[in-house]
C-alpha cells in the first residue's frame, strides 16, 4: 500500500464487530444446548479459522452474511478428522486446545509460521498435563503444533499468566470439565482480557471463585442454552480511527462503540484524555466524536492493560510534546510479531527517536518522513504504520504485506478512501 500524507479527514466510521467477543461466543454457542445465533459478528481470517476448528471437533455452524448460527454439542465434541489449522490465530489455539482436554481422542493443532515459531502455549500444556490431559509440544519448544488429549479429571493447577489466553482458555475448559478445578496464576498480566472472559462466565450464570488474578476456583458441569448474541465493535480496531484524526487534525464520528462494554481497550480513550486529546460521548447511540485537539503531552504508561495498543501509542508518542515510556510490555514481544521490535525499526526509518529496552520502548518527539516499511505480517503493525505515513510530515510511505489487515479491520482500505486517506494499493 503506497500512503501519503493526508489532512482533514472526514466523516462517520463504523468500527468493525469485537474479535474477541465473536471467538468467544463461537466458543460458547459449541459449547452450549441447542442453537445458537451471533449477530454482527466480525467476518475475519480468525473467525474462520475458529469455525473451521469447531466444525471438525463436530459443530455445526452456518455461515450467514450477518449472522452465525450454530447448533452446540455440549461439549460432548467428536474426535477430529483432521489436524486443526488455528491460521494466524493464537485465540483458537489456546482456546480451542482448552477444549480439546474435555475429549478422549487426540487432537493435533498447528498454524502459520507465526503460531508454529512466535506464539507460545506451555502455560497451557502444563496446566492440562497437572489436571490429568496429555498436553504436548510436538518439537517440545512449547509451541505448536501440539497434541492434546483428555480428559481432565479436574484438581489444582498452576501456570504462568503473563499472557492472558491460556488463563481464558482454561476458564473456560474448567467450567465445563467433570470435576471441581481450581487454577493458581504467577504472574498475571493483560488482565482485561481475563475479565472478558469472566463476563462471559457470568452472562450464562457459571459460578466461579476468585481471589483477584491468582486465583480461582470452579465447579465444572456447567450447562448452558443455546443465546441469542450480538457483537459490540472492537476499541483494540477503534485507536486506529482515534489516532487517525488525533495526528492528522481532524474531526470523524466513530459508531458502534459501547462506553459499557467490558473491553480493556476502551482505557485508550480516557488514557489519550489525559495526554490532552478531546472527546465526547453520545452514549445511547454508541458513538464517540474525535475533536481537534492540541499536542499530545508524552508520559509513562503501563502498557499491559491495554498490550495491543502498543504500536499505535508508539505512533501517537512520535508526535507529543514530550518524551513517553510504555513500560510493563515484555508480553508484546510474543504476539503476532515482536510488536515492540517491529515498530520500533519501522518508525526509525521515517526518523523517529526510539529507544527500544526488553520491556518497552521510550519514544522522543520527532518528525516523520514516508518511507518504505514493513508491517511483519502483523495487522497492528500495518495500521500503525498506516497512521504514522499519513501523519507524516512529507513524502509517500509503501508498507509491504497489508493484507493481515483484514484479521481485524475488513474494509478499512476503503473506508479510510472515503474518510479522505490518500492512499492506493499496489499490486505485487
């Protein structure tokens, strides 16, 4: 994609449906009694990759343009015909893996050159492997592909929580396992994500205790009917809209946004306010108006809160007043790419001044210039660097490899055209 600067921005923006919400709904609509439909869902690499791996463990799933609708098994799952593909998706992996515990066949799980080398999942496999599962890494790197195989047969475990999904997965596993499960996390970071999944426990009246992050204990034998969901949009998709109209001083509307949504992400918003950028809410009809605002003022932000927004802050950071740390990151240096590497290098090309350290980066204020870039394959590696090229001082910007875009923001080529982005893409 060939990005030049672009000013004055225009326009409504319909923020594409939650990722994390729609994967955690297919999770539980197989898990559930009878059918299930998921409105708004996000029509994304990921979803797909969640269906296909629930349709081989015996889910039925219809695919309809705005609606999913599946029939549940109970978690009464049948053995796979096949290797499950998790594609580019560590949600479906450590998710899907979970579940795998609650069968007695072999389930193998693999995915792109990311999952199988960037992506962690030993926590998991050793939680599985103390509740009684054969839980393996296949080259015993602690990464896929693995195999796993239950049941569980419930008891204590213990893992590491620095990365939230294998705590989610194993939640959810837990509170449908046959036995009591009690679950001891070190560490645990990106708790937002936790309490996404634990709103989820609560939507459908799962008891569960807890003691903060480190703790928890459920009964298992859960039971669920089949719902009716609808998907809210994604603030983690949100900032780069947000940081659009921040550094290109514009004004845009974003719809489809719920201020009451459990989502960690959201924080941006208040975080920008406080760094000077202005906002205003019409909370009944779930938009946020971006206004023109003054310089950002740089500080020290904990990061992990809120890991997926470390590139676009990083862009943001360029153009503030003052230096910014974003501290408490390490776990971003295993997500879809080394996020904190990854846009460290590629913002040092327009001239950005950046210092990188294991856990975060401190960001000085710099002008940017277009350059040619590399998004990694990582879809918020893209749109960061998407929004650093038109926010550039001057000279057109090529960002290599944009179609991982899709993974979250289906659409946003053509939306941003239209909002007055100055961009065309270019084929290889």
């Amino acid at each position: 994609m060939k990005v030049s600067p672009s000013r004055g921005l225009q326009g409504e923006v319909w923020i594409p449906p939650s990722k994390s919400h729609t994967l955690r709904a297919l999770v539980f609509a197989a898990l559930a009694q009878g059918e299930s439909q998921i409105e708004a869902y996000l029509d994304s690499p990921d979803t797909q990759a969640m269906i296909e791996a629930l349709k081989l463990l015996g889910v039925q799933i219809q695919v309809e343009p705005k609606k999913l609708i599946v029939q549940g098994l109970e978690g009464r799952f049948c053995p796979p015909e096949d290797v499950i593909d998790c594609g580019n998706s560590g949600q479906v992996l450590r998710f899907v893996g979970a579940l795998a515990s609650l069968m007695e066949s072999y389930v193998i799980f693999t995915g792109d050159h990311s999952i199988r080398h960037q992506r962690p999942v030993q926590p998991l496999l050793q939680a599985l492997q103390q509740l009684g599962a054969f839980a393996v890494s296949g080259r015993g790197d602690g990464r896929a592909p693995i195999i796993i195989k239950g049941p569980i047969v419930g008891g204590c475990c213990e893992l590491e929580g620095g990365d939230s999904q294998p705590v989610s997965g194993l939640l959810i596993a837990a509170a449908f396992a046959p036995h009591p499960v009690e679950i001891h996390v070190n560490n645990p970071g990106e708790t937002p994500w936790i309490e996404v999944t634990l709103s989820w426990l609560k939507k459908f009246g799962i008891p569960y205790e807890r003691r903060g992050y480190t703790r928890y204990r459920l009964e298992g034998r859960a039971s669920v009917k089949g719902f009716h969901y609808k998907v809210p949009g994604d603030f983690s998709t949100a900032a780069f809209p947000i940081a659009s109209a921040l550094l290109t001083k514009s004004e845009l509307t974003l719809c489809n946004l719920d201020k009451e949504d459990v989502q960690g992400d959201k924080e941006l918003v208040f975080l920008l306010e406080k760094m000077g950028a202005c906002f205003s809410w019409q909370e009944e009809e779930r938009k946020l108006h971006i206004k023109k605002s003054p310089h950002l003022e740089g500080r020290a932000i904990d990061i992990n809160a809120m890991i997926d927004a470390l590139p676009i802050l990083t862009v943001l950071a360029c153009f503030a007043k003052s230096k910014t740390t974003l501290y408490n990151a390490a776990i971003a240096r295993a997500k879809e790419s080394d996020r904190i590497h990854a846009i460290a290098e590629e913002l040092k090309k327009m001239g950005a001044c950046i210092e990188e350290f294991h856990e975060g980066l401190e960001i000085y204020p710099s002008p940017l210039q277009g350059s040619r870039l590399c998004s990694y394959k990582d879809h918020r590696i893209a749109l960061s660097l998407v929004v650093a090229a038109m926010a550039a001082e001057k000279g057109d910007s090529v960002i290599e490899d944009v179609a991982c875009i899709k993974k979250t923001y289906p659409g946003f080529f053509e939306t941003f055209q239209r909002l007055g982005m100055q961009a065309q893409l270019i084929e290889k």
